[in-house]
C-alpha cells in the first residue's frame, strides 16, 4: 500500500524560512517575502506586496552617493536578460525607519544574490532576492574593541576598507565588462538577424572550398537546402565555363585582396543556372571570406532580350527596301545607310555617309532654306513630317514622305536625328491623274445636267399635257356615254315601245360594257390625281363596323352567285376612324371584287381590329392565291396577275395600284400574305385620328405638300373666327366667299377647319401677307384672330408646319382683328 503524502503548505514554508527573502515579478513588483526579511527590514507584509521594489526601498535622499538602487535595478536587469543569478558582494543600501523610531533613514551594509526561477518556455516567470545584513560587520571592522591591540585593528580597519574599496572597483568593473558583452551580445543578434533576413544572398566561406554559413535567400534561389550547400565543395555548383575565372579571383581573395566587382553562374537545383554579381572580404588571420552575392539573371536575360532585340532592329532596317532609312548625326551629315534608301536614292553607303543631307533638296528648297527649318523643327517639336520633291544620284526627282525625328538618350541630350523616307510619286501621279478625272467629270456632269434639266423640262410640260389630255378625254368621253347609257337604258326599259327579249339581252350587254368604259375612265383619272397629288379626301369621323356591314350587304349577292360565303368579322364594340368614307369603301370593293373573281369556292372575311393610334382591316379568301415571284409587282398599274395563257379575267389592272394610293394618302400602309392554293390577305391600316386632326393631318396637309415640292418660299396666315355659335355657319361662309374674291392668283389655296381658314400664298414673304390681310378686314366686319406662318422659316416639313400652327392656335386670340 502506498504511504499517504501531507499536503505541505509552501507559503508557510517560505515565510518561516530563517534566510531574508524576496520573490518579485519580471516587473520587480514584490510577489512574496519571508517573516526574516520584514523582520530585518522593519516592514509588513501587507504594506509591501504587490508594490514596486523600489517604491518601498528608495535611495537615502540625504546620501549624494547613494548607488543602492542604480546596481540593484543592473543586477536584476542582468539576470532578466542572461537568465542567470547574479550577486552583489557587499552594497550599502540605506533603511528607512519607520515613522514610530523618529523616521529618517539609518546606514545599512548587505550582500545580495538575485536568481531566476524560469517558467515551462524558457522564460524568467520569477526573481528571488536573498539579501544578508553585514552592517555590523562592517561596522566592527571599522572601529576597535582592544585598546591594546589598536594599532593592529587600526591597521586592519584600514584593510578591510581597502578591500571594501577594492571590492566595490571590482564591482564597477563587472559592471562595465557585463555592459560590454550585453553590447556585443547584441551586435551579434544584431548582425545574425541581418544575416538571416537580408534579401541578399549573404555567405562565410572557408579557404578550403567550402561554405561555412549561408542565409536563406541562397535556399530560395538555388533551391538546395543549406545543409546540401554547405556539405559540398562550392566549386562544384559553378557553371564549368566559369570555374577557372573563379579560381583566379578566389586566389587573389586569399591572399587578402577583396573583390568588389565579379560575375559568374551558380547552378540550381532544377539544373538551371543563374548569373551571380560578388562582393567578397577576406578575414586572413580566421581563414575565411564574407561575400555578398546578387542575382543578376533577369538584368542579364533583359540585357540579352534587348540586345536580340536591336541586332533584329538593325537587321529589320537594314534589310528594308520600300524605306530609307538612316542616321544622322546633330550637325545633319549622314551617319548609317540601308538597302531601301541605296535603292531610292541611288548611293552606295561609302559614296554618302558623310555628306550632309542636304544634299537630296532641290536647288529652290535649298535657297529658301528648307532642310535646316526641318531640323529645327525636329529639334523643337521632336519631329517634322513633309511631303515634297527630293533627288536621286542621277538627279531625276521622285515624290517622297519625309519624317525626322530627333534622337536623345536618357538625359536628354541630343544625338542626332534619324530620318525615314518613303517613295510616292505613283501616288502623287494618281491623285493628279484624280484631280483631272474629277475635273472632267465635273465638267461633264455639268453637262449632263444641262441636258436633263432641259429633257426634265420636257416632261414636266409632256406630263401637263397628258394629264390636260386624260381629263380633257375623260371629260369628253364621260358625257356622251351618260348619254348613250341613259338612251339605252330609255329603250331597253320600253319607254319607246316594247323590246323584244334577244334585243334586251343585247341592250343589257350594252349597259355593262358602257359602265366598264366607264369605270376604266374612273380609274384612270384617280391614278393620274393620285401621281399628281391632286386627288382630295374629304374626311370625318367614320364607324368602320358600320361601313364594313354596308360594304358586306353590297356584295353578299356576287358571293351568293358564285357558290362563296362572304363573312363579316367585325370587333366587340364600334371602331371610329377620320377617313374619307367613299373612298375607303372603294378600297374595300376592289379588294372584293378581286377575292369574288378569284376565288372559286370557301369563304372571303373581313375583319377590322385597332390599337391606339391605327385601325386594321383585312380582306382574305381562300381562292386560288398568288405566286411569291408576282407579289412584289401586285400594286404595280396594269399588272393583272391573275391573267394567264388567254385573256383571264377582266379589269383594268389599276384597283390596287388606286386602293395603295389612297391607303398612303391616308397615312396608312397596305400589304398582301399569300400562298398558292391556299388563298391571299390583303391588310391595310388607317391612321386612327379625331376629328379635329383630320383636317389638321389631311386636308391642310394635302395643300401642304405640294406647295413644298413646288415652291422655295410660301406663307400660311390663318384666320380664326371670334363669333357666338348660332352666327359660326353664316359668317364662315361669308369669310369664305370674301377670301376668294380677294385672292387674285390661280395657285393661292383655301382649307377650311370649322372656324379657322388657312389661306396658303406661295412665293410670298411673311412681310407680305398682311396686305392680304388688310383686304380681308376692308372686305368684312367679323372679328378675327390672325397669325402668319412661312415656309421654310417656320419649318421647312409638313409636320413642322401643322406643329407651329396648331400648337399656338388657342394663343392666336391675342392678335385679334375686326374688320372695318
């Protein structure tokens, strides 16, 4: 059975301990004391613990020389920093008495021992302060007890205060030689970390070859381990190219010359090898040599790259044929050569270098002094461009692009310049031979335009005739056919006596083919107004579902004849659009008319739907459809696709030529999808406006138009009238009527809007228009509110135009007028 062990109380232990004892901190504050030393020191525990050493024990301030403190506080340094006891052999260190023995302080001898009590890293975690009064030895020895023997004791006072003396020199004197080995135990750390840590690749090798100690930056960059460097003659890590080199310097190093300035290659552990530059001092006496190595790889691989590089540059310019290039030197004399300028210029390098470049200028660019301006101009600017006449050897002349730039190095300082020239006289040929050519055709296109404009002339006045041909022709033929029409009709419905069947037949015949005549002189005089911009639309608000149920009633029959149901597909609630209604209608029957006669069984739909700004309509069927080829020229006049081998079906080939142009003139757009044996869908869109905008978009736009392609200069002044509602109507009318009769030019127009007029004047000045207006107020007693718009000042589109007059309309009331 194991004996069972006390617990022992240490403290108490070290309290009772018969020896006087501190414990302190690393920070000298006092952790612990023993009774002995309270005792020795007249002082309690609980006064002292925790303070600072010497907060509790100060020098004796009345003692000038007290050093009780300045070697205590050394002594306890030392041991913080060397881990190792020290000892003061005998220190006075004046006692404070307490206040209860009168204060003051009383003279006391000691011999002290400070010891380090380490922790588990190594480090001080405690200091014991073991101190022995010998005060009274001291004192004993100073003074004598035997009278009979004081000669004796006087002589041995004297000693031991010699020796006291001598003990306390020798006390500064380990005090001095400890300060000196704390610095030079410093230095050494010092110049270890340096060692350690420098960037440089720092090194201490032996006469014998070998590596004594080396830093880490050689690990890093060779990539052995410092204990494979050090275990292998250096010698073998130089490159063999550049051993016997190092052995030289190496000889010389021994025989104690240092070397400041030495390249060689140290190979890598990878097998490569990098470029070293050496610093080396040799210690003789110690047989070794400090030396600082720097990598010089990436200099010397850049050294290398831009050597490569300008031998490439001077091969590359010297090999050049298309460019001269050359050097030359401050004063402007010609210092290098190349292929490209001996071909362009004609010399061999030993027959120009030299000479001064001036030498390539004609004779009026060097009496105007020409070369030396564009030296100076390089020499200010950096470089001067030009392009101008230079000469060969032979003296023949060649067009050439010349850039000098001046050369500096990296302070600055001027080097010379060098010069860049290329060949273009083939160039300079053809811009010539360009200028001439243009020229030519300039005159030529003059020419020709003279000649158009006369030809154009010609067709404006042909076209005038065509269209006073077409309209007179219409005109004449239209009348004689409503007389034959209305006499065959007269006959054929027995007005004069009763008709026999056959004969009706043929009267009937009759009718239809004097309305196809007709209606093919319909066509043709809204073609000839649609290509002249003359046809007039005549616009209001219009609900499109009504229309299309009527358009669909007119037709059902023709359908019906033909097999055909004919479907109307009209949106949830009623569609209003600004249209001219007879002529929309005419749009739907021609594309009705078309479906019917070419369709021969299925359906034909209309259907109508909106978004905010259009309505769209479509007229589809499921006839025999159109080829992708034929599409293309659908709204072309007189194309009849639909006529093949024979004369196909009848019609004048203008329905949809007329149905696109009074879609556009609408503002709209018109299409057709189709497929062969499948059927067609020919959608159109209508510009979905209010009433107020029709006129604005539409009947004003109408004049507007024309009035832009035909006139340079025209004026709009717009009259609106400033009258009650129930007297609107007449007044209007009698404005109206006042307005022509005082308009005295064929081409002057009038547009109505409720109660605003629009009088357009073409070529007259803004400046102009109230003398028209002067006439009006002399013509009628009606008040008026005037404003005067002009083309191109105003706007020079038709949009422009509307814009300015609508968007200050509601302002024009401030320029009222009243007739007089």
């Amino acid at each position: 059975m194991n004996p069972i062990v006390p617990v022992v109380d240490f403290r108490a232990l070290f309290e009772s301990a018969p020896g006087l004892y501190l414990v302190l901190t690393p920070a000298l504050a006092i952790a612990a004391v023993s009774d002995a030393y309270l005792q020795a020191t007249r002082t309690r525990r609980e006064d002292i613990l925790a303070r600072s050493l010497f907060e509790v024990f100060p020098d004796n301030p009345h003692d000038q020389t007290a050093t009780g403190v300045s070697n205590l506080r050394t002594s306890l340094t030392r041991v913080l920093q060397h881990r190792a006891a020290d000892n003061i052999a005998v220190q006075k260190y004046d006692l404070r008495r307490p206040q209860s023995e009168g204060g003051g302080f009383e003279e006391r001898f000691w011999s002290l021992v400070n010891s380090p009590v380490l922790g588990s890293d190594g480090e001080v975690c405690y200091i014991i302060h073991r101190v022995e009064d010998v005060t009274e030895f001291v004192r004993l020895r100073q003074t004598a007890a035997d009278q009979h023997r004081a000669t004796e004791e006087v002589r041995a006072a004297e000693m031991e205060m010699e020796i006291f003396r001598r003990a306390q020199q020798i006390q500064e004197v380990n005090n001095q030689l400890r300060n000196e080995l704390d610095a030079h135990r410093r230095a050494d750390e010092e110049r270890n970390r340096f060692f350690r840590l420098s960037g440089d690749m720092l090194c201490i090798a032996g006469f014998d070859g070998y590596f004594k100690d080396l830093n880490s930056a050689w690990e890093k960059t060779l990539g052995y381990t410092k204990a494979e460097l050090l275990a292998i003659p250096y010698m073998e890590f130089i490159h063999p190219d550049d051993r016997l080199a190092t052995l030289v310097v190496a000889e010389k190093v021994h025989g104690g010359n240092s070397i400041m300035d030495f390249e060689n290659r140290y190979r890598c552990k990878d097998g490569s090898y990098r470029w070293f530059h050496w610093s080396a001092t040799p210690v003789f006496e110690e047989k070794i040599i400090y030396a600082v190595a720097r990598d010089l790889t990436q200099r010397k691989q850049a050294d290398e790259a831009v050597r490569a590089s300008e031998e490439r540059f001077r091969l590359l310019v010297a090999g050049m044929i298309d460019y001269a290039i050359f050097m030359l030197d401050t004063g402007g004399h010609i210092v290098t050569w190349n292929a490209g300028a001996q071909r362009l210029k004609g010399y061999q390098a030993h027959e120009i270098i030299g000479r001064h470049f001036s030498c390539f200028y004609p004779l009026e660019d060097l009496e105007n002094g020409k070369p030396a301006r564009e030296l100076e101009m390089a020499l200010t600017e950096g470089r001067s461009q030009d392009e101008g006449w230079r000469l060969r050897k032979d003296g023949t002349r060649f067009w050439a692009d010349v850039v000098i730039t001046a050369v500096r190095d990296e302070a600055g300082t001027l080097r010379g310049f060098s010069k860049v020239m290329r060949d273009l006289t083939q160039r300079k040929e053809a811009e010539e031979s360009i200028v001439r050519l243009n020229d030519d055709l300039e005159r030529r296109v003059r020419d020709r335009t003279g000649e158009l404009e006369k030809v154009n002339a010609q067709l404006k006045v042909l076209d005038q005739r065509k269209d006073d041909f077409v309209n007179n022709v219409s005109h004449e033929i239209r009348t004689p056919l409503s007389i034959i029409r209305e006499s065959i009709s007269q006959v054929s419905d027995g007005l004069f006596g009763e008709v026999p069947a056959a004969q009706k037949r043929h009267l009937d015949k009759s009718l239809v083919n004097v309305d196809r005549l007709v209606n093919i002189i319909s066509h043709l005089l809204d073609v000839a107004k649609i290509e002249n911009m003359k046809l007039q639309l005549y616009k209001a608000n219009v609900n499109m579902t009504s229309l299309v149920e009527d358009v669909v009633s007119n037709f059902e029959n023709k359908a019906k004849a033909k097999g055909l149901e004919l479907r109307c597909e009209p949106p949830d609630r009623g569609v209003i659009a600004c249209i001219d209604q007879e002529k929309i209608i005419q749009v739907f029957g021609n594309l009705l008319s078309n479906a019917i006669k070419f369709t021969e069984k299925g359906h034909i739909s209309i259907s109508i739907g909106a978004t905010d700004d259009f309505v769209e309509c479509k007229v589809s069927d499921t006839g025999k459809g159109i080829a992708q080829e034929d599409l293309s020229k659908l709204f072309n006049k007189f194309e009849q696709i639909g006529r093949h081998n024979g004369s196909g079906e009848e019609g004048t080939g203008l329905g949809l030529a007329i149905s696109k142009g009074i879609i556009e003139l609408h503002g709209g757009k018109i299409h057709v999808a189709s497929e062969e044996g499948k059927g067609s869908i020919f959608t159109f869109t209508l510009p979905k406006y209010p009433m107020n905008e029709c006129v604005q978009h539409h009947n004003l736009k109408s004049v507007l138009v024309p009035a832009i392609k035909k006139f340079n200069q025209f004026s709009i002044i717009q009259l609106v009238i400033a009258t009650e509602e129930e007297q609107l109507q007449v007044q209007t009318a009698l404005l109206h009527d006042v307005i022509v009769r005082c308009l005295y030019r064929r081409l002057d127009e009038v547009v109505q809007d409720g109660r605003t007029i629009y009088i357009v004047l073409p070529d007259t000045r803004k400046e102009d228009c109230p003398i028209v207006i002067e006439r009006i107020k002399q013509a009628i007693n009606v008040s008026l509110a005037v404003q005067i718009t002009c083309y191109p000042d105003d706007g020079i589109t038709e949009d422009e135009l509307i814009w300015r007059l609508f968007g200050t309309k509601e302002g024009a009331d401030e320029n009222a007028i009243s007739g007089r």
